[in-house]
C-alpha cells in the first residue's frame, strides 16, 4: 500500500492555495455591434446621486438603466427595456424580467406617466438614498466649476455645440478637454485629446438657432456652432466616436468609455447657446 499525500489548503501564514490563473485579456469581437468592453458603463447619476448603468442604443446614443432587472409585469410596457449583446433595445424580449430607464425613475424629475405601485416604491426609495447622500455630503448635485479667467482666458463656452454628420451635439467639456475613449496597450484609457494639433480643425460660426418641427422661435436668432461639415468623413466620425487620431486609425481598439456627445436640443440646452463668436479674449475693467 503506497500512502498519498493531499495538498494543503492553506500556507504556512494560513492564506488560502489557489490554483494560479493566468489572466485573460478582455477583446472586442469583429461582428460585435459595440466597442465597450464591458456591456454597461457603471456610473452616478447628476442629478439624483444613484447608480446607473450606461448603455449603447441601436442608434449609438447612450441610455442610462436603473442597475437591476425588474419583474416585467410591474412596468408599463412603454418603459421596459432588454439588453442584448450589449445594446440596450426599448422594447420587451419576452422574459420576466426587464430594465428600465433611470429617467422614469429619477426623483428629482418629475413623472411623465402614472407609475405602478411597485415602480413608485422604487422611485420613494431612490429619493430617501439621494436625501441621505445630500445630509452625510457624500453627493452634491450638478457641481460647479470655477469660471475662467477673462483676462487671460479665451471667452470658450464650457459646452460648446458642435455640428457633425449633419447633427448638432452638445459637447460635454471644452473642446480641448473632450479626452479619447478608446483602450491603450497598457489597458488605460488614451489621454490624448481628439483635438489634436496636426489633425484638421473646425471653424466657429455663427448659425440659426430657431428650432424646427413647428417649435416656438427662441429669442436668439443665431448661435455660435463649432461646424466640422466641411471636414471629410472619416474625421467627422473620428469626431462622432471620441477618438484621437492615432486610434481612429487602429480600429481593432476597444473603448473603454461611452462617447459623451448629447444631441442638442435648442429647447433643454438653451443656457448653453451664446450669440456671439468665442475668438476674442475679454478684458474686463479695460476701456479702448
């Protein structure tokens, strides 16, 4: 009879064995309809301070969905939604369960539809968390950023809008701060920004700014637009996918980060329309 002896469980400072893994690298699938990495983007909400989960849609904008599934039956059936290969689709796929959008939930907006008693009690309990973040100062809605200087500071808007592939987006930082989202070979994000010295820049100018669909004319009748029109196509989509120069080229580089473009909307975002060009610094105190 020959004895066998087990392998401990434990080291001699009494930390568990475990077999060791080598790591695998996340990649992105040619036919994949997304370039994330990771199916949902885990952030906080602005206004409210909850988690969320940000997801691509069919049409490449971003969606925000509450963090858990609900039961199907206990949302209408115009605010379910179901993900699928990393795409979030407004619609229901025939299971129990489904998202829905943290908008419908959010307390600090207001209902747009009656909600079931289960969807109102979730709603009561997201608004009780955001009050207790709001007492201990763990969250402090839409925070505000220390204005530049005018006397050394070009007059840039801290949101321009930018017209590309015949759409208006509202940018989500000044223009020389919008970063790359796409992955380095260390796995970081790059840092580079998409406005980059050697690469083709737009032109600011000054465009109509009534609304269309019949909507009500707003008081100012131009706008300052960062117009990228006349630019070639593939740097508008460089542009449209929030991408430096040297990964646009690089297409099998996954993003680690949803692109943050927002469609401008004259009607919502009109605090960040401004009637006059950003070219010129402003001397305050100066007289010519």
């Amino acid at each position: 009879m020959r004895s066998t002896t087990a392998l401990p469980t434990r080291r001699w400072d009494g930390s568990p064995t475990r077999p060791h893994h080598r790591p695998r690298a996340l990649r992105v699938a040619a036919d994949s309809p997304s370039r994330l990495l990771c199916a949902a983007q885990l952030a906080c909400c602005r206004d409210c301070g909850n988690h969320i989960d940000w997801y691509t849609r069919t049409n490449q904008q971003a969606i925000s969905l509450h963090p858990h599934e609900l039961a199907a039956s206990a949302v209408p059936a115009p605010s379910r939604w179901h993900v699928s290969s990393g795409i979030a689709h407004p619609a229901h796929d025939g299971t129990p369960w489904c998202r829905v959008p943290h908008t419908t939930l959010c307390p600090t907006r207001p209902a747009t539809e009656p909600l079931t008693p289960q969807l109102a009690e979730l709603r009561r309990h997201l608004a009780l968390r955001t009050r207790h973040l709001l007492d201990t100062g763990a969250f402090t809605p839409h925070p505000t950023e220390p204005a530049p200087d005018p006397l050394t500071t070009p007059c840039q808007p801290a949101r321009p809008v930018v017209q590309l592939l015949y759409c208006r987006y509202l940018a989500p930082r000044p223009l020389g701060d919008i970063q790359c989202v796409a992955q380095t070979r260390l796995r970081h994000r790059c840092t580079h920004p998409i406005l980059t010295p050697g690469a083709p820049t737009g032109a600011w100018t000054l465009m109509s700014a009534t609304p269309s669909h019949g909507q009500l004319t707003l008081p100012a009748s131009e706008m300052a637009v960062y117009d990228l029109g006349q630019l070639p196509y593939t740097e508008q989509l460089r542009w449209r996918t929030q991408r430096c120069p040297l990964h646009a080229a690089a297409s099998q580089a996954a993003d680690l980060a949803l692109a943050e473009w927002e469609v401008f909307d004259p009607l919502l975002h009109h605090s960040y329309m401004h009637p006059r060009l950003p070219t010129a610094i402003r001397h305050r105190g100066r007289s010519k």
